[in-house]
C-alpha cells in the first residue's frame, strides 16, 4: 500500500475539486488511513451534497451586476437565513442595512447590483433594550468589538452561501471599514456610537459568465496538524511555486511576468501589498475609528 | 388585499420556519409586493433547498459530545470547503490547526469533541513568504487584524456549515479570545507575533437528541430598509416581550422568572451580561493581547 502524506493528498483532492463537485477518490482513504495517528471506523467517506457543492461553487465576483432584480423573496430567504449563524449569548450585536437603491449602493461600497446588505456591528439595540428596563450596558471595548465582528460576519457568510444556493451572485467587500467608514455612517444615517459599517454583501447577476474560480492554498501553512507548523525555506519555496503555477489560480493577476516581477508573489509585495513602512506611513485608522465610534474604552483608551 | 408590515411577514416567515423547512407563503407574496418599492418581474418564490434547510437546521451544542471518531474523509472535506469561503486579495490570513486529541482540545478550549478547529488570523505565512524573496510585510495594525479576523471568521463559518451537511454537530467557541489566549498559544506552540487564535469549531455528535434550536430576533433592529431604524419605546417594549416570549426561544435560560428577574433581559443584564464598570474593572485585556502579539502598530500603539 502506497503511503501519501496528508498534505499531497489535500492538494491532490483540491485539485479534483476543479469541478465543483467533490469526491473522495479511493487513494485519499488509503492514504489517510496510513497516514493519520486515529483510524475512524470504517463508515465511508463523505458523499459530496447540495451544500457542499454550493460551497465548492462559492465566488466572488469583480464585474459589473446586471440591473436586474432579484426573485420574489430572494432577500428575505437570505436574512432569514443569515440570522440562523450562531452569535455570542444569542445577543446579536449586529445590524443589516438592506439598500435596493442603485445610487446609495454606489455611494455606500463605489460597487452596484441588484441588492446591497451592509453588515454593521452593533450594540444600539442592546442597549436600547437595557436602558428601557434603567439598565446600563456598555460594549465600549475591544473585547466586546472583537467578539461582535465575529458575529457580524458570521451572518454575512452565511448569507453569501444562502445567495449562492439560489444562483444568485455576489461581491464581499471590507472596502467599508478598510476606507472612509465616515461616508457610510452618514449615508445609512448609522448611530454614530457602538455601530461600525465591517463588511458588505453585494448581490446580484455578474454581466458575463464567470470565470475559473480561484485557488486556495491549503498545506502547509494554512492546515496545521496537532500543533502550528512553521514554515521550512523548502516549503516557502513551494508556496512561492504554487503563486506561480498558472494551474492554481491563486493570484490576483495572471500578468506579473509582463509587469516586471520574477514571481507573482514579488509583484504582490511591491506593487500591492507593499510593505508598512512605520517611519514615513500613517498609522492604521482603525484606531482612531474604533475609538471614535465609541468602540474603545473611553477612560483607559482600551 | 391585504397589506402587512415587512416586520409582521418576516416573523411570520420566521415561525413558519421551526421545524427547518424554508416555504414562502403566498400571504408573504402579496404583503411584500404592496409593502416594498421595487417589485421584481414575478419570477416566483426561492423554493427552499438542500443548502437553504441545512442553514436553517444550524445549532450550536452546549452539551457533551460523544467520544466518537468522525467519518472517514470528513475533517478533510469539511477543511476543503472553509478555504473556499472569501479573503482579502487571496492572502488567506489565517491558520486552522487541526486537533484530534481529546485531552489537548479540553486544554485549548474546556470542551471535547471528536475534533477541534483552531481558527487564528496569521499573518506569518505572508510574512514568511515576503521574507523568503527579500521582502518585508508588516500587518501590525488594527486596520490588518480587522480584515484578518473577516477572513478567518467567513472560514470558520463556511466549516460549520459543510459539516451541518455532513450531520455533523458542532460548538462555536469564542472562548479562547475571550478567556486567556495565553494558553492557546503554548498549547499549539503559535507563533508570538502576528497569530491570534480567534475562535474554534469543536466538530462530533451530541450525546443527547437537539433540543429545539434557539430563536432569533430579525425587526425591527436586526434588520433595517433603506437606512439604520432606531428603536421607538413602542418597539423597545417588543424586543422585551419577544425575549420574554417562551415560543421564540430567545433566551440563554428559560427560568428566569423562577430566578426572580421581571424579564428575561433584566436577568440578561443584571446576572450575564454586567454592566461594564468603568470605575472598579480592568479594561478589555485585548488591547493587551493585540499588543503583545504584534498586531498593534507599535511605534504608534495604533
């Protein structure tokens, strides 16, 4: 019996999933079986279903969205379905600003389509509810903001699949809280205190057939067994490979030959992604915004 | 015809929905076709399906889960479907570390399941990879962990999900944020900068039947139309009362009259969720931690 480590299998089960349609080849359970420390019993190996097709099928998409509208019911089924995430005390510390409006939708993400859900953080209502029975709650930290992104945005990812499941495209964009939160509190008319605008889904119809989807990297370096594994220099060097080989569709672009970059990864570290410099560089504003939108610990700046 | 508020057609789409099945009544058509601006072409009502009822059929176990192994192929399959959630410029900030040992998983997290995911935003892939070629790549910012912990969180959730599909039971913990991450880190040896290990996915079967899963809240403060609605006293009163409601299964505890309280929230806010006090408590100790892990600018502390 031919042993495979777990990572070639991973890659090798990846790669099958080009399709979108996932199956376990039978090497993938003898190899696993070989190479896992706990061989569970033998009760066969995941057969690939409607949602995990809906998921392999997941992408995002950087074109234009038809103006066309979505199905009757279409946005209810993928808020009901987005509030089903789990969420921290099942507090909900979150608000959906549903735009239909092309022009808002523009002004709130600079993107449009048939619909825009703005997926903010948010404790207003939480402490609404608490101020109306003379309690007092105060979120202003960065504990409690951590926490209820992870809330947030748990329900819009749950939305996303929900979208997809109906056939209907989308665009996730942290645009929103990555640049002038400040347009959105005003043009959704946010409270300007304990309520930040994280993330946003746009939904809609892509104007052209989509392309192959992208790559993921998955081992090493992503997937880690037992404990963290670090990098060796081979396997950074693999990771560099993996950009570069066209096959994976990992990169942003396909073109960084032409641009001048030995490797795609050189091009997105020089020309994308470029280094933080702290001598000459602005700090991150998301400080100041978080403490501006009382999401940091007033009297301790915490 | 009859006309009804968004508010009224989505609680009642939303009890309709208690036993996992996804159905638009025809009332919802006629009420959204006379309540909302844009009425699409009438192309029907999403018919619910397989992804659409496995969302609708999520649920966090707080109890035990069995000392059994999962099926054969799951773990990787489950894995393979988070990396294909979303990320920022494909730069997949996150690390997932995969913990099968019963004794570790209740080191990192208090619970055991038959497998524990490790969800951390990581940055030292990137890092290691921008160093590998001669690079520098700094994420020591707010803005950067923000962005990272989206990426992470839409990855933990995309596993959730797939393994709902599979019948897999799960526990979402964001204890090990919110507890001391101290532990996690030594327990699966991160690395000290740039990795936080954010929130976890316990993966098995739950020892006992599911009870019925919790309610949700949805309007008026959960989603909003057009703009951010903030709450009137008239709909303060409501979200007090739904909470209140034992049909909506809101709350954490079902005794809280039992326990003395006038309301589920007044036992929310005067026995769980405290007010924070500014004069007498320490701050959030995630500023500490971001800090300490590197992912506050630290010429800046921003």
């Amino acid at each position: 019996m031919k042993t495979t480590s777990p990572r070639r299998t991973f890659l090798k089960q990846s790669a099958a999933l080009g399709g979108g349609l996932l199956l376990l080849g039978s090497e993938a359970h003898t190899s696993r079986a070989a190479s896992t420390e706990t061989k569970p019993a033998g009760s066969g190996a995941p057969v690939a279903n409607e949602t995990l097709r809906t998921i392999q099928n997941l992408r995002t998409i950087h074109g234009n969205f038809l103006d066309k509208p979505l199905p009757e019911g279409a946005i209810e089924t993928i808020l009901q379905a987005s509030v089903r995430a789990a969420n921290a005390s099942n507090m909900q510390s979150y608000s959906i600003v549903v735009v239909k409006d092309r022009a808002k939708m523009k002004e709130v993400c600079t993107y449009q389509g048939s619909c825009l859900l703005v997926y903010c953080v948010d404790f207003n209502r939480v402490k609404a509810s608490a101020a109306h029975l003379g309690y007092t709650y105060f979120p202003d930290n960065l504990t409690a903001f951590v926490t209820a992104s992870i809330n947030t945005t748990m329900a819009l990812q749950t939305a996303a699949i929900a979208a997809r499941s109906l056939g209907i495209d989308y665009l996730i964009t942290n645009g929103i809280h990555r640049g002038d939160p400040e347009r959105v509190f005003s043009a959704l008319d946010l409270p300007e205190r304990n309520c930040l605008p994280l993330i946003a889904l746009l939904l809609g119809y892509a104007d052209k057939p989509a392309t192959g989807r992208k790559g993921r990297l998955s081992e090493p370096g992503i997937v880690h067994h037992v404990k963290y594994h670090r990098l060796s220099a081979a396997e950074c060097d693999a990771v560099v490979a993996e950009y570069d080989d066209p096959a994976r569709h990992l990169g942003l672009i396909e073109d960084w030959r032409e641009k001048g970059s030995a490797h795609y990864l050189e091009w997105l570290f020089t020309k994308w992604a470029r280094p933080f410099d702290t001598a000459t560089e602005p700090p991150s504003a998301m400080s100041a915004t978080l403490n501006r939108h009382g999401f940091i610990h007033a009297a301790t700046n915490k």
